[in-house]
C-alpha cells in the first residue's frame, strides 16, 4: 500500500513540476502569437479557385465595356467562393433574469395504546415487568414534521460589440458557405483571441459583404486572452486539483 501511494505521489509530482516548467520558460517574455498561415483560413485562400463553367464563357462579350465579373463597376462583390473574405459583425446584448422560490411543510402524529388484549395488558402491569406508573393504555405516542424552503435567483447580463474578418473555408454541395475567422491582438503582456466559425448563406450576406451573428448557422463565437492578466485570474494548480479531489 505505501509503494502505491509513493509511486502516485511520484506521478503527481512529475505532473506539476512539468507543469511548473512549463510556466517557468515565459517568465518575462511576451505571451507568443499564433503563426498566421497555418489554419484553415490560409489553406483555403491558397488553393486555386474553381473553373468557370463553359455555359458562362459563353454569355461573356469581350468586346463589351461592361461585364459581369465581380471586379466590374456593378459587380457582386459579396463572398460565394472558398478563399473569398467577408466581414462578421457581432453585436451581443443580451439579459437574463430568473427568479424561484419553493416552500414545503409536512406533520404527523401517530397515537397507539393496547387496553385489552385477550387479558395480556393486564397480565404484563401485573406482572412488575413495566416500571412504576406504566401501562398498556398509551402504549405509544409519535409525531413528526418537517419543513423545508429554498430560493434561487440568476441575473445575467451581456454586451459584446466586435467585428471580425472571416474566410470562406468551404463551399458546401447546397451553396452554404463554411467560414472562419481569428485574430489576435497583443497588447503589452496580454494576447486577445477571437475566433468564430459557423454557417451561412450567401443570400444573407449583404451588398457590403458582411453579415451578422445571428445569420451564422452552428456559429462558435470565442473570445478571450492569455498572458499575465488572464493567469492572475485564474486559480493556482494546486487549487484546481484541491477542487477536484477534496470530497468538502
């Protein structure tokens, strides 16, 4: 039993000097960014592009001044291929406010008393087994209650206002366009992430190629940071493994 708990030690030990480590290596030195060009969003603004279908080669007049093509003065300019970039806009107010209370009460009382029992109670008082002033009469006497009560309140709150350029990543067999998007901001010992990923329609995305939150299908909105302040707000790893096994 002792080699056991000296070999989980030993194990729990290495883990948090690895741990330890770990943290050790960015003690004065910037929280690292991400290398750009290694996501998702890269790999598809650098692969080759579709080809037009022959059908609309055809409609094309190259002796015409004006043309159809995204890049012509009345063009659509909106994203619809893989590798195309268009503008998140995300805007979050939002506010919840439940309230619920809950009361319960509950009493009992049983009374039972044996009086005549084919002569028994007599035989058993006569007998001197009861002690002094005892009888069969009132033999038993319970009661009971209990009451209990609880109240609950949640209050939430909030407002997110970010923008964020996203790419198309693929082009589903539907025409739904898979976008993603990332971006990091340092700023002196903090890195701030955003991220988002989701669906959408081409149709929703308007004449400014951009398109709203609530219009992203499976949308997965991430926002956060890493670096000294993010550490001091989070609990100590001793802390966190303390949470996790203490029973209390």
């Amino acid at each position: 039993m002792r080699k056991a708990m000296r070999l989980v030690g030993c194990i729990f030990g290495s883990a948090l000097l690895v741990g330890g480590c770990t943290r050790l290596e960015e003690v004065g030195r910037l929280p690292q960014l991400s290398v750009p060009g290694s996501g998702n969003e890269a790999i598809a603004m650098a692969s080759a592009p579709f080809p037009a279908s022959m059908e609309h080669m055809r409609h094309r007049d190259a002796a015409s001044l004006w043309t159809s093509g995204r890049q012509s003065l009345l063009g659509d300019r909106r994203a619809q291929a893989r590798g195309d970039i268009l503008t998140v806009m995300i805007e979050i107010d939002d506010s919840a406010n439940i309230s619920n209370t809950s009361g319960r009460s509950r009493s009992g009382s049983e009374n039972l008393g044996i009086s005549d029992l084919f002569g028994l109670p007599e035989r058993i008082e006569n007998s001197g087994i009861l002690p002094d002033g005892a009888d069969l009469s009132s033999a038993a006497d319970l009661s009971s209650s209990s009451a209990s009560s609880g109240q609950g309140r949640v209050t939430r709150n909030e407002e997110l206002t970010l923008r964020i350029a996203a790419t198309v990543t693929d082009v589903l067999p539907n025409g739904v366009l898979r976008i993603e998007g990332t971006q990091e901001v340092r700023v002196n010992f903090e890195v701030r992430e955003l991220t988002i990923t989701g669906f959408v329609r081409p149709e929703d995305i308007t004449r400014q190629n951009a398109i709203t939150y609530d219009k992203i299908a499976a949308a997965r909105i991430s926002y956060g940071g890493r670096g000294h302040i993010s550490d001091v707000q989070q609990p100590r790893y001793g802390q966190q493994v303390a949470d996790i096994l203490l029973p209390f």
